[in-house]
C-alpha cells in the first residue's frame, strides 16, 4: 500500500548491533513497547481479582508470580502489537514518536522480543504451577496480537469491539491464580471490561480520527462519523454498525 511505502522511506537505517543513545535510551525504548501505562491497568485488574478470590491479600508467591506473569504476557502482546502497525505508526502524530517508526529498535528485535516476552510468561506460570493461568494469560496473548492486531484492526469498524476482550484478561489470570477454576464472578469482571472497553476507545478514536482515516484503520469514527460513533459510546447496542452485525441484538445490551 501506498502508505505503507511512505512511512519505510522515511525511517533511518540501523546497522546490525548499533546502540542509540546508550544503554539507558535502549532500555527505555523497549519499554516502551510494551505500552507500559496499559500494562499497569490489566495488572491492576488481576490484582483486584486475586484479592476477591481469596477475601484476602494475595501471598507473597501468588503475588510476584502473578504480577510478573501477565505484565510478561501484556507487554509482549503489545510489543506484537507495535511491530505490526509499526507502517501505520510512522504515518499517525499520535505515535510517530515510537521506537519502531523512529527507528530506535529494529522491527526484527521487536518481533524476537515480543515473542520472547509471552513464552517466559507462560513458562514461569507453569514452573510454579499455575497451569491454569497459563492457558489463559496465552489466550489474552493471542487475542491482542493477532486476534485485534492483525485480524480485525484494519478490517472493520467492529474492531475494538470484539478486539477489547484482549484487555480484560487480567481477572481470569488473577482469579485463577489464588482460586482455581473460575467461576461467574471473574467472567463478569471480565465482562465490564469488554462492555467498556468500546466506548473508552471510541472517545480517543474521536479525538484523532483524522490520523486513523489518514492511515487507513477503519476506526467507527472514520467509518460512521462522530455522531453515530458517540450515540454508540452511550449504548452500543443502538449503534447502526452493531444492528447491521446483529452484535448489540444478540449481547443483549443495556442502555445506560
């Protein structure tokens, strides 16, 4: 695409093993990738499941464990993330500044990282135990990253709404950590988050719909214009994109 080619002909070259702007400079880069400031809202959101789970604070094993864990799994979606829009980024104000369209890091050691990231989390759930949480801290991996990121993003307007459920993985995780199996009070929690999710993203969408329409995401906004994209944030059930799928019809959505 023609986009595409614009934003690559604009990024500077790396050599194999050059370092920009010292140890620390690199360090932060990556950190950046991971969309560290996303990364804290999930673990905060696996923390409040823990804590419910149990009626208590969390051990100091399931702690560490389950924090570390999903930031592991969070951060290297996002990294996935990043790596694949990285033509896209370079082209919107709102991230043209990243590492990858800056040329910081080069996208094949984003691509090793990001994986990297999601295996160590699921092996450090399993080495201690938490089979379960695994399982499902990998589900929330592949649900960013290919599910939102390289399935529905760039396909349809419907794309953070079906994509959102990637964010409201934190309280499966937690609840399976310090309690087991799960049971209908994490799946609710998760359902909050998937049912607010659209309408938090919307109201940025509307802020920076030039730059999704200038990079070709069909973002609601884009799509449906300001005024449907905002009755959609208030019930998203009486969005006329969500009655042409049937999604709000079938969830049985509340006005609220």
């Amino acid at each position: 695409m023609g986009f595409v080619n614009a934003a690559s002909a604009h990024q500077p070259k790396i050599k194999d093993g050059e370092v920009v702007g010292g140890i620390a400079g690199i360090f932060r880069a990556y950190l950046i990738l991971t969309k560290p400031r996303i990364v804290s809202l999930i673990l905060f959101t696996e923390y409040c499941a823990m804590v419910v789970a149990g009626n208590r604070i969390p051990t100091p094993r399931e702690t560490p464990v389950g924090i570390i864990g999903l930031a592991l799994s969070a951060g290297g979606a996002a990294v996935i993330n990043v790596w694949y829009d990285r033509d896209i980024d370079g082209i919107m104000g709102r991230t043209m500044n990243r590492p990858l369209p800056k040329g910081i890091v080069k996208p094949s050691h984003a691509l090793w990282f990001g994986l990297g990231l999601g295996v160590g989390s699921i092996v450090l759930f399993l080495v201690t135990g938490f089979k379960t949480a695994a399982l499902l801290s990998a589900a929330g991996y592949v649900y960013y990253a290919v599910v939102y990121t390289m399935l529905l993003k760039r396909r349809t307007p419907q794309n953070i709404v079906v994509g959102g459920g990637a964010g409201a993985f934190g309280p499966l995780v937690g609840w399976s950590i310090v309690a087991g199996p799960l049971t209908m009070t994490p799946i609710w929690m998760f359902a909050v988050i998937f049912f607010w999710t659209p309408s938090h993203f919307w109201g940025l969408a509307l802020y920076k719909k030039e730059d999704y329409a200038r990079a070709g995401v069909p973002m609601m906004p884009v799509v449906r214009g300001v005024v449907s994209t905002t009755r959609g944030s208030v019930t998203l059930w009486n969005n006329p994109e969500s009655r042409a799928t049937g999604w709000g019809e079938t969830m049985k959505l509340p006005t609220l």
